[in-house]
C-alpha cells in the first residue's frame, strides 16, 4: 500500500491515445486531489506528445519500469481490452492502486484474478465507468431515489455512432467483441446502478453487423434487454453505424413520471458553417453544414469527477462508487448477451461458461 496519506495523490497513465488524453485532461481539470507525474506507452504510439500536452514530467515505454517508480501511488490503465487483466495484475503487485477503463477484462477467469489480486494486495481496484459521475445522469438518479418517478419500470441508455478511435477496436482478438463489448458496457453498468444494484434476472440480445463488414468480424449495431428482479427492465442501445455524429441519451420512466437525458443536444450550439472549424463532438465526421459543437465536454460526461472521486478513494475520503466486482458483473452480462445473440434466445444469470477467450466468441460459435 502507498505511505503517504495525504498531498496530491501521485498518478501514472499507462497509454496515450485517447481514453488516456481523456484521464490527463481530467485530472487537469481538477488538480486539488491529484496530479500525473509519469505516464507509460510504447514508443511508436509517441508517449512525449501526451506528456508535453498535459506537462507530464516523466516518461516510459516499458508500464513495467514505470511501476518500479516508488512515489506512484494510482496507475489508471487505458490501453487495449486484452491486456487490462495482466496490467491490472502487475499494479497491484506492485503495490498500487488500480483504475481500469471499461470492458474490465476479457474473461471471467481473469476478472476473477483481477479482483482477488488486488484484495490481496490491499490496494483499491477501481473500474471506470464515468456513467456513474455525468451530471445529467446523476441528477436523474437523484429524482428517482426522491420518488420523483414513483416505481421505475424502464430505463434505456443509448450510445451510438460511426466506429471507434483507434484500428484496435475492430480486432475482436484485441477488443474481444464489437460495439456490445465496447458500449454496451456502459449501458449495463448504468441501468443496474440507477435502480440501485438489483439483481439481474435474464438477458436478451440481438446484434449484426450492418455496415463496417470490411472492417471488423464484431457486431456493429446491437439491442439489449436486461430484466430485472425487481420487476424493472434496462434497454441498452449501441452501434458503431449511426451516421452523424455521438448521440448518447437515457430516458427514465416510472409510474408517476418520466425524465429523459440527452448529454449533447442540451449542451450544445447549434451552428451552421460553410467552411468548418476545429472541433464540434465526440466522434462528429465533419464540422461543415449544421452542426451542434459542445463546451465543457468531459465536465459533462463525468470524466473529471470520476477521476476526482478516485483519487479521493486513495486517500481514504472516500468509499468507491465503482469497484472491480461492478466491471466483473458487466462481464458476466456481456457473456449472456453474446450468448443471446447467438442463439435467439433468453440467458438466465448467473451465466458462467467456462473456456471463454473472448466475449463474442459466445455470438460467432455459440454452440461451442
């Protein structure tokens, strides 16, 4: 466990592409808890330009010489899905907090390892779902635990639009599934925590893959249906082939009201230009014609927040929101998913297959 118990909590990244500028960025944003003093990706994916944008003082390309770095306290992991359960590992023992992006991990197996690693340890294993910390999102939970709504019987969280960032995404032997694995994570994780961890009954799934055929064997569009024990039901919408931009909503409904969220159409300026400018969105194909460009962006997905609200776990202000047995259950669901899609049928939970070396395999050889 980390010594110092108070100060600015000493912070490594381990990646540079986006997903890490996303950390750099939020920890910049609020800098009373923590700060990055080091960050860690291999030489061809440039770790210097990252550190030069955010002012970060130390460098590597080797996440395993880093850790060796005593003052570290927290490594938050953004590199490829398939390696998240080793990093994890090694941070732990290293003797560091870890905060790892979503989907957990690849397997059961290895969330499993993750999560008792870390308990062995004794340090906090983290997973960053920033759902939990968007401000639109939380206001909404918070209607909700007031009686706003009365009994919640639906609640739907839509994530969508044309491909990933990085060539990784669409190498399911790296991703471990499609646009499901990769968004429809935050889906699950959200509808599960807004009504409050129930447990989830059964899983339905429908996916394909409409558009990007050329580019990946993963699903690019697909439907999820949660049904949970408390009678309420969860609607999970994904896909990597919604042309136009991000679009990226909730909608709550209960008995005795409704809420609905939208993250950038209520937070935007709705502009038209002739000849484009810079940066509208997340994921927007061009800044010509009319366009709907957003200001304080990370503020408004949680990104800050969560990073605030970790770092504070570190130094024991805090309980955290979103553990490794959080990321795990996702995974569990993102198996019954794939399995749902596979067969056309309902997969009761829990669902735990044994010999699983990625999630979507469950979709492309179900029967195997």
């Amino acid at each position: 466990m980390p010594v110092a118990t108070k100060g600015k909590v000493k912070v490594a990244i381990i990646g540079s592409g986006f997903i890490a500028d996303i950390h750099a960025d939020s920890f910049r944003l609020m800098p009373d808890e923590a700060e990055v003093v080091a960050v860690a990706s291999p030489a061809e994916y440039e770790p210097e330009k990252l550190a030069k944008k955010f002012n970060i003082p130390r460098i590597f390309t080797d996440y395993k010489e880093m850790l060796a770095e005593k003052d570290i306290e927290m490594v938050t992991i953004g590199a490829p899905n398939l390696l998240h359960a080793q990093m994890t590992i090694d941070i732990a023992n290293a003797g560091k907090h870890v905060v790892c992006e979503k989907p957990f991990c690849m397997t059961l197996e290895e969330a499993d390892e993750m999560i008792d690693t870390c308990s062995k340890k004794g340090v906090l294993l983290m997973y960053a779902e920033e759902l939990f910390f968007t401000p639109k999102y939380v206001k909404a939970k918070q209607m909700a635990d007031e009686g706003a709504f009365g009994k919640v019987y639906l609640v739907k969280q839509c994530e969508k639009h044309f491909g990933p960032h990085a060539p990784w995404f669409w190498d399911i032997a790296k991703s471990g599934g499609g646009v499901f694995m990769d968004m429809g994570c935050h889906g699950i994780a959200f509808c599960y925590w807004f009504l409050d961890r129930p447990k989830i009954k059964n899983v339905y799934c429908q996916m394909a893959t409409h558009v990007h055929t050329d580019k990946t064997k993963g699903e690019d569009d697909s439907i999820c249906i949660l049904e949970f024990e408390n009678g309420a039901v969860g609607l999970i919408e994904d896909s990597w082939a919604r042309r136009g931009g991000m679009e990226d909503r909730i909608e709550v409904y209960g008995e005795g009201g409704v809420t609905y969220a939208d993250l950038h159409m209520g937070n935007a300026l709705p502009t038209y230009s002739e000849y484009g400018f810079g940066y509208a969105v997340e994921k927007a194909p061009t800044t010509k014609g009319w366009t709907y460009p957003v200001y304080e962006e990370l503020w408004n997905y949680g990104f800050p927040q969560e990073m605030h609200h970790f770092a504070r776990c570190v130094r024991g202000k805090e309980e955290p929101q979103s553990t490794g047995e959080d990321g795990r259950l996702v995974q569990q669901v993102l198996y019954a998913g794939y399995q749902s899609a596979g067969t056309g049928k309902k997969i009761d939970l829990p669902f735990t297959p044994k010999n699983v070396r990625r999630p979507i395999d469950l979709w492309l050889n179900p029967g195997k």
